[in-house]
C-alpha cells in the first residue's frame, strides 16, 4: 500500500507568515545513475525558488559530477494550518559506479568513503532516474544499497522520474512506477525492520519546470515529517 505524505498542495496557495513561521532544517540525498539530472535537480530548484526560469542554458552548463556537491534552498510553506520556513540542504554524490571502472571521474563509492562519516542524518532520499531510460529505474535497486547504512526509522523518500518533458521517449509507465515504489518500500522494511518513513512518487521536468512546485512542497513536508518523527 502506498503511504501519502499527508499533506494538502492546496495549501500552496495559501499566504504564508513569514515573521511567524516555524524554522526546520533537514538533509536530502539524490542518488540514480550518471546523467539522470540529479545536479540538475538540485540547481533548477535553487533557481527557481529565486525567481528565475529554467532552461536549455542552465542544463548546458551542468558537468558530470566527481564529489559530494553541496546545493540548499530555503521554502516558504504553509503545511496545516502553519507556516514553515524550511531549509533543504542538498547532498549530491556522483552517480558513476564503481564497478564501472570509469578512470575519468571519481565513483559514488570513492567519494562516499571520504564523507560517509561526515554525514549524520537524511530526513529525505530522492531515488532519482530519468524516464527515457529503463536501465536508470532498474538500478534504483543499487541506489537503495548505496544509502542503507545511512538511513535511520524516520528517513523519507521520493522516487523521481526526470526528462518528463521528453514525452516521445517516455519509456516508464505510471504501472512501473507503482511497482517500483512498492519495491523500493519493501527493501527498505528488509534492510531496516524499524523503518517508518513515508514515500511518493513525482515526475517532474527539469527544462520546463513542470511539478518542481510540488517536488519543492513534498520535500518540506518530508522533512518537517522527518523531523517530527525523530527530533
Ligand atoms: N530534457 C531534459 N534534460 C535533462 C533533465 N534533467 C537533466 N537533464 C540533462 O541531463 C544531463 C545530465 O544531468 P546531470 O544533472 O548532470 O545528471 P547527474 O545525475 O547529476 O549525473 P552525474 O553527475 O554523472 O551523476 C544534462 O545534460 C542535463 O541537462 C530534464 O528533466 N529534461
Ligand atoms: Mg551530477
């Protein structure tokens, strides 16, 4: 059974406080395959949540990346009846393999051996792959490996679909999303019995911007949930 996040996107809309508003910080982790747009992700939204559009030009401009990029950004929302100011802090590992044996860049796990101890907590993980490539949805299940250890009860995740301006070479249906999700929740109660976190799915563009709003919204809620569960 899919567990919702619990929260209303109608309150979006709703104006918010922010002289009065609740102060919450959480840490959020994209992990997927090389090239699925996990930088871009995190750019875009930054981007965006200051007022500018995204387009052809800023994903130009992203490079492969080869250790832990840092990226934050700070959301106002009304979640209930209260207002939030939520900052996610981006954590944002490559997504080349190790076993790979690319000598061009650095591997998710070289780079993860160097800051694994610096990291103490993740209110939320993005389990992120690119709708045109099935190989990217499949290795979701290496991702999940990639992050058990850093995992604790209260940790959410959201699987996130990119490219979904690309319709014409969509090749993940709405089906395959539900199973996935499905899957990815079971290997989560398998790696960690005690594991309570809620998840979703989102498909979003990061050249149009379509459902970044909503991707921006469930993030916060998630680690407002995150933080309310395990302080
Ligand atoms: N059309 C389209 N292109 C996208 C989208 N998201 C990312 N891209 C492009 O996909 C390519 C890879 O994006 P990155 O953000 O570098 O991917 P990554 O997951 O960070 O890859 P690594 O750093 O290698 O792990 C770039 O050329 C982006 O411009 C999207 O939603 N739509
Ligand atoms: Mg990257």
């Amino acid at each position: 059974m899919t567990v919702s996040l619990n929260i209303d996107r109608t309150d979006l809309h709703v104006p918010y406080n922010k002289a009065m508003s609740e102060k919450v910080s959480g840490y959020v982790m994209l992990v997927g395959n090389g090239a699925v747009g996990k930088t871009t992700v995190s750019k875009v939204l930054a981007l965006t949540n200051q007022g500018d559009q995204p387009s052809q030009e800023i994903l130009n401009g992203i490079r492969k990346t080869n250790n832990l990029e840092y990226e934050f950004v700070t959301t106002h929302q009304q979640i209930g009846d209260k207002d939030y100011s939520v900052t996610l802090q981006f954590l944002i590992p490559p997504g080349q393999k190790k076993a790979d044996g690319d000598a061009t860049g650095r591997s998710f796990e070289e780079v993860m051996d160097i800051f694994r101890p610096t990291i103490h907590r993740l209110d939320v993980v993005l389990f992120t792959y690119d709708m045109t490539s099935m190989a990217s949805f499949h290795d979701l299940v290496y991702w999940i490996d990639g992050v058990g250890d850093l995992l604790n009860d209260a940790s959410h995740f959201i699987l996130l679909g990119t490219h979904l301006d690309r319709e014409n070479d969509l090749e993940i249906t709405r089906g395959d999303i539900e199973e996935g999700l499905e899957y990815l929740a079971g290997e989560m109660r398998t790696m960690r019995p005690s594991w309570k976190g809620n998840f979703a799915r989102l498909e979003v563009s990061n050249l149009t911007g379509e459902n970044l709003d909503s991707l921006l919204f469930y993030l916060a809620g998630s680690v407002i949930s995150s933080r309310n569960m395990i302080p």
